[in-house]
C-alpha cells in the first residue's frame, strides 16, 4: 500500500446560520492512487480490504442519514463498511446532519479514523483520522452562496432509492396511481435539472425512474386484477 490513500470532504453549503440547520449534507471521496482511466486492458489492482470509515459525531451534531453503503450504530459511533478499494478506483458516500446552534466560528462536527485491512492479513490497520469541521455564520452574504453543484448533484441523484422504496409499497398496496405519480414527479424534478444543468447523468436517472414506472404499473396492475379475481371466484 505505498500508493497515496487520498480524502476529500465537501459541504453542500459553504456555511450554515448560527441557529443551526436541517439537513446539512457533506460528501466523502475517497481514492488510491491518480484517477483510474477509463479504458482499462487490465483488471485493476486491489489497494486494500475492507475498508471501514468510523465516524464520532461531536456534540450537538446528529447524523440522520448515510447514502451509499451499508453501516451500523455502535457504542463509539457509526461504522461505515466501505468495501475493497481498487487502484485508482475513485468512490463516495453522502452524509446527512443535524447541526444544532453554536457561535460563529470553524466548529467541530465529527472526528473520522480511516482503517483497512492488510493484504492477505486479517489484522486491521489504521489509514488516517481527521477532525471534520464546518462555518457557523450569521453573514447574509456567505449564507446565500449557492451549493456546491457536486454536492447538490449527489443529494439530488439519492433522492431516488428511497422514492422508489415509497413508490414500490403504494403500488404493492394496490395504489398503483400515488406510486406512479411518486415516480413521475421525481423523474421530472429531474429532467428539468438534465435541462438546467446540461447533465446526462440526470437524465439517464430520469429514464430508469421511468422504464420503472411502466415496469410497476404492468406488474402491480396485473397482480391486483389476478387478486380481484380470485376474491370473486371464492
């Protein structure tokens, strides 16, 4: 593991109110290595194990929610499992807090130590451990900044599994129409971002939610008349 295990930790907001917010959201890029091309002739080569991130929330900090990978609570905090990483493999997870009010100022939000596994070893290892802060402000100025695009693009794009989980047990319940207008609604949030912002990657987003949608309503609608039918047979 001599290549450069590489972090990077962006606010959507480059400052909250003194009062505090909810929700705040940072995202977490993490990489070994110089970015993999895209071509590649080769399989890429394993840099490291299991990869776990291990986040302790300061004080007046709540985190609400993780995006993109499986994790769990425990006594000293939550535990991210972030699977193998490869060379030059770049990944990411989103994170959403609850801040509470504090005084103006760089603040403390959460203390994140970085450990893997040893090639061929079972023995954890630690990579790295930083303290994470965010700008507590009452300045109109900085507060009004507009989010970062990356970030936003992020909160925007994990917005559709649990809209598809909402989606999927109205249409399991029969109401085939809520569920569809759940999927239609979020597939035109984004299309008009694909529009706004000239980003494929909200659109190919859009057609899956869509290709869904016609695949849920051709599913559940047959399964709901089979049902009808086979109340009215007994």
């Amino acid at each position: 593991m001599n290549s450069v295990f590489e972090v990077s930790y962006s606010w959507n907001k480059e400052a909250i109110p003194t009062g505090g917010t909810d929700p705040v959201y940072m995202m977490v890029e993490w990489r070994y290595g110089s970015p993999a091309k895209r071509l590649r002739k080769i399989a890429p080569k394993i840099m490291s194990r299991d990869l776990e991130l291990l986040l302790k929330p300061e004080h007046g900090a709540q985190l609400k929610a993780i995006y993109g990978c499986r994790y769990k609570e425990t006594d000293i905090g939550w535990v991210l499992r972030l699977g193998d990483v490869y060379k030059g493999e770049s990944k990411q997870v989103l994170l959403q807090f609850a801040l509470g009010p504090h005084f103006s100022g760089k603040t403390a939000v959460c203390s994140a130590y970085w450990s893997t596994r040893k090639l061929k070893q079972s023995q954890r290892v630690l990579l790295r451990r930083e303290q994470l802060y965010i700008q507590y402000t009452s300045h109109l100025g900085m507060l009004r900044q507009p989010e970062d695009p990356k970030v936003e693009k992020t909160i925007k794009l994990n917005e559709t599994v649990p809209i598809l989980k909402q989606a999927l047990r109205a249409y399991e319940r029969g109401r085939m129409e809520e569920g569809s207008n759940m999927l239609r609604r979020h597939a035109d949030a984004l299309l008009i971002e694909a529009a706004r912002k000239q980003d494929l990657d909200y659109y190919t987003e859009a057609e899956m939610i869509e290709k869904l949608r016609y695949h849920y309503g051709i599913t559940h609608t047959k399964g709901y008349k089979n049902h009808e039918k086979t109340v009215l047979c007994e």
